[in-house]
C-alpha cells in the first residue's frame, strides 16, 4: 500500500471510531430509555394493597438511577401510605449528590410535623445524598429533643461533610446549643447541649475534618483557625469529584 493510500486508510479508521462509539451510545440510551418507561408502566400497574405489595412497587422505580424514576419517588412522599413514604424516602437517599433529592427530602422531614420516624428516615437519606446544601436543616436537628433524631442528624453532618457544620459542632461541644430544642419550642441560645449530644458532635468533627483526636471546643476552635482553609478546600475537592462521578453513573444507568 503506498504512502497516501495508508494514510486515507487511517484517516478514514480514525473517523469510523467516533461514529461507532457515537452509535453505541445511542444505542445505550434507547435501552435506558426502554428500561425506565418499563419501570414505571410495571409500577403503574403493580398492585400496592397489602405491605408486601407496597415494597414491592417501590422497588421496581429502584433498578437504576434516572431523573424520571426520582419524579416518581418523589411523588410517593405524599402518599397516605407511611410504607410508601418510608420505603421512598430509603430510595431517594441513593441519588447522591442529586439537589433534586435532597430539596425533596428536606421538605419531607420538614412536613413531618415532628414525627421522629420519618425524620430520622430523612436524615438518614440526607446523609447518603451528601449535598451540601442540606447543611442548614440537619443542623437544625442537632438538638431536636427527640434522642433518636439528634443522633440521625449528627450522623448525617459526619456523612455529608460540609464545612458549614463544623462551628456549630463545636458549640454542642460548649454546650451552648445555638438552635436551642426544637421540641421544647426554644429558639435558640439556651443550653442544648448534654454528654450524648457532646460526644456525638466529636465524633461528626472526627468524620469531616479526618482529625482523628478527641478535644475540647477550645482545642478544636484553636485547630480549625489553623488548618480550616486546608480541609475546606480538601472537603471542595472531594465534593466536586463526588458530584462529577455522581453524573456520570447517573447518565451510564
């Protein structure tokens, strides 16, 4: 084969390669597509009269991951069976990263009208989506009142890792409780810290910062005006490269 011969024949190799992986593509999301309108037609029509029926139904919108099968979980936190509820919040917790899910989840456990199930369930599913932007309710349930939640929430901030929290674990620490218990109707500033909640917002302080020694507010004050500005910008890159994979599986299915 001579010189401009192979060249063509590269030339023309080179371009069938995009073509093909462009076709494959496609050909993936017609399967996904198919996947997911088969998912909700076989929701739709599954029978949801006793509990059994019930888990059943939800767990056919969870074989993958798709902004449709979310709508549709999302859509159940308003049904009157607390089954569906729950069994929808537990599923909604595996959009990590996904604002979509956390806002839902946020107005769930915010709807609940203090019912410490559905809230520890909420919690708990915040702590899986790890969205940042999630901080600001689970700390207000740092100190709820309800042992089960506060306890929820503590574990959801050492799971989410934000930065945000840190300040406001260290002043559980302080036992100066800045929220104030939510079911005691305060509003904040008075003592709602105790030795549960203490050691509980160590160990949240542990999980974000990877600081693995247990300290005293003062200490852990004094540590986090030295290297804050290190691990917050750890924390920034791993939350950044946490949401970019979470795109890229959500889109693969």
């Amino acid at each position: 084969m001579t010189r401009p011969l192979a060249a063509l024949a590269a030339a023309l190799l080179l371009a069938a390669v995009p073509a093909a992986a462009r076709a494959a593509d496609s050909e993936a999301k017609k399967a996904k597509d198919q996947a997911v309108q088969t998912a909700l037609e076989e929701f739709r029509k599954a029978p949801k009269v006793s509990d059994d029926e019930k888990a059943a139904a939800v767990k056919i919108l969870t074989r993958q991951k798709d902004p449709r099968l979310l709508n549709a979980l999302i859509s159940l936190l308003a049904d009157p069976s607390p089954l569906m509820r729950g069994d929808a919040i537990k599923a909604i917790g595996a959009y990590e990263k996904n604002p979509v899910a956390s806002q839902a989840l946020v107005n769930a456990i915010k709807t609940a009208h203090k019912e410490p199930v559905v809230e520890v369930a909420g919690l708990k599913a915040l702590g899986q989506v790890k969205d940042w932007g999630t901080a600001p309710t689970v700390i207000d349930y740092f100190n709820d009142g309800e042992p089960g939640v506060e306890k929820t929430a503590f574990g959801a901030a050492g799971e989410i890792k934000s930065p945000e929290f840190v300040d406001e674990l260290i002043d559980v620490l302080r036992d100066t409780g800045r929220r104030g218990a939510r079911r005691a109707g305060g509003g904040g500033g008075g003592k709602g810290g105790n030795r549960r909640n203490r050691a509980e917002a160590q160990q949240a302080l542990q999980e974000i910062t990877g600081e693995s020694k247990a300290a005293s507010a003062e200490e852990w004050e004094n540590w986090w005006k030295i290297y804050g500005a290190r691990v917050t910008e750890k924390l920034k890159k791993e939350d950044q490269e946490a949401r970019e994979r979470a795109k890229r599986e959500e889109a693969g299915g």
